[in-house]
C-alpha cells in the first residue's frame, strides 16, 4: 500500500492480480502457481523490475527474485 501510494496509486490497482493468484490456489499447489520472472528465469525482466525499485522494496524483490530462483532451478 505504502509503495503505491508513494506513486500516486490505490491498492485497489493489484485487486485483480491477487483475485488472480488466490484463484490459482483453488487448482494449483502453490509451487504450481508460481510465476513471473524469477519462474521462468527472465533475468533481464527481473533486473528491469529492479531498476525501478530501491530501499526495502529493491531488497526484498532482490531477495524473493534470488529465491525463487533457487527453488525451481
């Protein structure tokens, strides 16, 4: 909410990705359900992402971004 804000966005902005991904859990297992950059490998996209973050934010992308990886490598 924070982050958004300090963009000038609600939260309401990511309703549809998290109905998304809650969805998903209805059919998938968690380890299922993971996408995005960090699932597919894209490294270029993540770095992307990271350039556009900094502060805890860029930390914590960073973070999840490197686990992720570790988990489905």
């Amino acid at each position: 909410d924070d982050i958004l804000k300090e963009v000038g966005l609600d939260v309401t902005y990511l309703l549809p990705l998290i109905q998304t991904t809650v969805d998903k859990l209805h059919v998938l297992s968690p380890y299922n359900a993971m996408t995005g950059p960090a699932r597919r490998g894209d490294i270029h996209v993540a770095q992307t992402h990271l350039q556009q973050l900094t502060g805890a934010p860029y930390d914590i992308y960073q973070l999840l971004t490197q686990r992720i990886r570790n988990i489905y490598s």
